[in-house]
C-alpha cells in the first residue's frame, strides 16, 4: 500500500457506549450494529487505486449509495 495508509490504530465509526443486551446497538446473539459499513471502508480503498465515485464505484459496491453519495470526497479519511 506505500506509505499513503494511515497506521495509526484508528477506530472508524464510533465505538459503542453500551454494550449491554438490549442497548440501542445490540442486534442479538452478543452482535452490535456497526456504524462505519465495510462498503464504506472498501470504497475509499477502490478510490484511491482509481475508481471514480461515480457509476463505476457502483458496479463494484451496489450498496454504496447508501453510505456516500456519488461525486463526495472520500469520507473515512484512511489515506493521507
């Protein structure tokens, strides 16, 4: 990845406050509802080898629409 990737044992989303049974992020079965999507994550990743946000970033992640909208900035800020 060259030196482009930040390392710095970031946490992207938030972390919950509660992990409670039951809390606003408990899911079931000990699983929490996470805030950062891994299409979020994946995306910036397809950005930054080239892969413009646009119709092209859709047919790789159908998803992603629903997490940044096409032609923004990247968001999660993994790269310097």
């Amino acid at each position: 990845m060259g030196g482009a990737l930040k390392t710095t044992k970031t946490i992207y989303g938030s972390y919950p406050e509660d992990l409670s049974l039951g809390s606003a992020t408990d899911v079931g079965r000990g699983r929490q509802l996470p805030t950062t999507s891994v299409d979020q994550l994946h995306a910036e990743l397809a950005h930054w080898y080239g892969v413009p946000n646009d119709s092209n970033m859709e047919l790789i992640l159908p998803n992603i629409r629903n997490f940044w909208a096409a032609g923004a900035a990247p968001t999660l800020g993994l790269f310097s």
